[in-house]
C-alpha cells in the first residue's frame, strides 16, 4: 500500500461555524460496462479524495475491494475519470469473516486505511471496523449493544454505513444506517427514528464517546403502491470540524419510475449532543441528540444533472480547491451492479460556498 496525502488543507475552510450551501456543477456517469483488473466497477458505496487519488469502496460481499481512480477537474467541470487499479480488501483465508463493505476513508499521513462493514445481522455475521495496512487487518473492539440479539444490537441491512477520520487523525467517526432494535422503531412515513453515531480512537480500537442523531421519517412518494417496500437510513458522514459534519440521508422507495431515491445532505453540529455511550436504550431516556440544519434537498436540483436523475447516493468527499478558491466536494453512488434493475454509477461534483455567499 502506498503513502496517501491527508487533507489538512480543509482545516482553514471549516475552522469556525459559517454559513454554506452547496452548488451543483457537474456530472460523470461511469459506463455501465466497465471492469478495471478484471473486476466490475460498480457497487461503489464511498469516496474519498487522498490529495491526489480517489479511493472508491465497493459494496460486494463475495469480493470485497476499493477502486483507485483519477477524476480531473478543470474549471468547474469533470474533465475525465478513470479507475486505474482493484485491490481486495480481505484476501483468501483471513480471519475477518463475511464482510459488506459500505465506507473507507484514509489515515493521516500513514499507508493505513480505514473501513466499515455492516456484517449480516440476518445470518449472524457481526459488523465491523477494521485499520488496515501492510501488516493486515486489525479489527476494532464493538461495544456489547453492537451484537446480534433476539430483541436487541443492530438491524439487518442497517448497521455501520458511514465513517469519518477526525481532523485530529485520531480516531473515527462511524455512523448507523438505521436504529438498533432498543433504541425504537425504523423509521417510517408518520415518523423518523434515532440513530448512533460513535467515536472511536485509533490507540485503543476502542469506543470513547456517541451522540444520537435524528434520523427524518422517509420521504412520502404518493405515487407508489400502498405495498411498496420503503427504506431510509443515514448513509455517509463526514467531519468538517471538531464537532461539525456533512450528513447524507437516503430514502428509498420501490416501483417509481424515477428510481425511487430521494437524498438529503445536512450540516450537524454535535457540540452540545448529550454522551449516549452508556445509554444501554434510547427509549424512555432524556437525553440531546446532535443540531442539524438541511443543505440541500438533491430534487432541487435534479433538473440541471445532466441524466436528470437522483440515483442510490452513498459516498461523499471533499475534493481539490476549485480554480476560484473555493472547496470542491464530490458524490458517488452505488448501482447495486443493476441486480434491482437500471441503475447508475453517478459521480458529481460541487462547490461549498461559505460565508456571506452562501446565505
């Protein structure tokens, strides 16, 4: 594995709480063909911007992998993408189990990365975060409300979704999709649900703090049959700050003609979020969950992509200062390899506007 440039550059665009909106500038379609070593591209669940890479994590439980790829930006349009390598994330005979890949992102100054797996909470197979460099994968310690219980620990298909290094480099954020079975119910139409979003710190591999996150109930598309089936959940995080991040919110429902997908990105500050890593349920107790504001509600803007189209978003970083000075942040989506049907591998591009220019 080689050196990957950390992006310290972001510290002086995000040191301080500022207004900031988020532009629409361009979109790339991966062809629905293409194969890098081999290797199908697409499923791609995470991006992440090494200074001179990007490094895409690929949601295929029977070949886990990451995509390196180069994406030119000229101007304030994508020049040109092209993946250049697949590399495995487990190799044959490793003691890390049934894995489901879902985010990846880079550690500071080292040649290690960091990635999360939502296991198969429905055939038992926990999920996982794991530090991995040339020496291998070292698993991180889940506290005990992360097993597979009866009637508590995680959700199928709705467990670890999201991860974030912090700007310090030492530890990560990783975020739930859904709601453990203790803390209520899934979200719905008439409601929303809690989630956990925890603090883990590269020394211990251990847990070290968590805030409850609201997660908003799906977005009600009329059109659907009564009996469509319905999910949302939070599907990527990314920290700004000490105590800022960019949140994305996937709602998701089946039989619509234009695919289904309504996604959200939020800013949420969890400065004054209560520490919930005691909180054995989050029924019943008083406690304050993180401060989120919406950004941007991606049907807003659905008519100036180029495919008219909001597929099944997932990843999200930021990218190059753009030509202007401003920071440039960067969406992917995952395709689910068309299994559900015609889906796109979507990347797009945008411009953060901070300051008097955003409000």
């Amino acid at each position: 594995m080689r050196t990957y440039l950390f992006l310290a550059i972001l510290a002086p665009f995000f040191a301080y709480s500022t207004p900031m909106k988020l532009a629409f500038l361009d979109e790339f379609v991966v062809p629905a063909d293409l194969r890098v070593n081999g290797d199908k591209v697409g499923g791609l669940s995470s991006i992440e911007y090494t200074g001179d890479q990007y490094l895409l994590i690929v949601d295929d439980a029977k070949n886990p992998r990451y995509l390196d790829a180069t994406i030119n930006i000229k101007g304030k349009k994508i020049e040109h993408v092209r993946f250049n390598k697949s590399t495995a994330l487990v190799k044959k005979g490793s003691k890390a189990g049934v894995v489901d890949p879902e985010s990846l992102r880079v550690l500071p100054k080292t040649n290690s990365l960091v990635w999360c797996s939502e296991g198969s909470v429905r055939y038992k197979h926990p999920p996982a975060i794991f530090l991995q460099n040339e020496q291998g994968l070292a698993p991180f310690t889940l506290p005990k409300m992360f097993e597979i219980q009866d009637n508590s620990g995680p959700r199928h298909n709705a467990v670890f979704e999201g991860i974030t290094v912090t700007p310090s480099g030492k530890g990560v954020w990783v975020s739930m999709e859904g709601p453990l079975k203790q803390d209520g119910k899934k979200a719905t139409v008439q409601h929303g649900s809690m989630v956990r979003i925890s603090y883990f710190d590269f020394a211990s591999k251990q847990m070290q703090y968590q805030f409850a996150y609201y997660l908003e109930p799906l977005v009600n598309r009329t059109e659907a049959k009564p009996d469509a089936f319905r999910t949302t959940g939070l599907v990527e995080i990314l920290q700004i700050n000490e105590h800022q991040f960019l949140t994305m919110e996937r709602s998701f429902t089946a039989g619509i003609s234009d695919g289904g997908n309504s996604v959200s990105i939020y800013l949420v500050d969890m400065k004054e979020a209560t520490d919930i890593k005691n909180l054995a349920s989050l029924n019943k107790q008083q406690f304050r969950p993180a401060n989120k504001t919406l950004l941007l509600d991606m049907e807003t803007i659905k008519q100036q992509i180029g495919s008219k189209h909001i597929d099944n978003l997932e990843g999200i970083t930021f990218g190059p200062v753009l030509e202007n000075g401003n920071q440039s942040l960067l969406m992917v989506s995952d395709n689910n390899f068309n299994v559900h049907g015609k889906q796109l591998s979507q990347i797009l591009l945008f411009e953060v506007i901070t300051g008097g220019n955003a409000s």
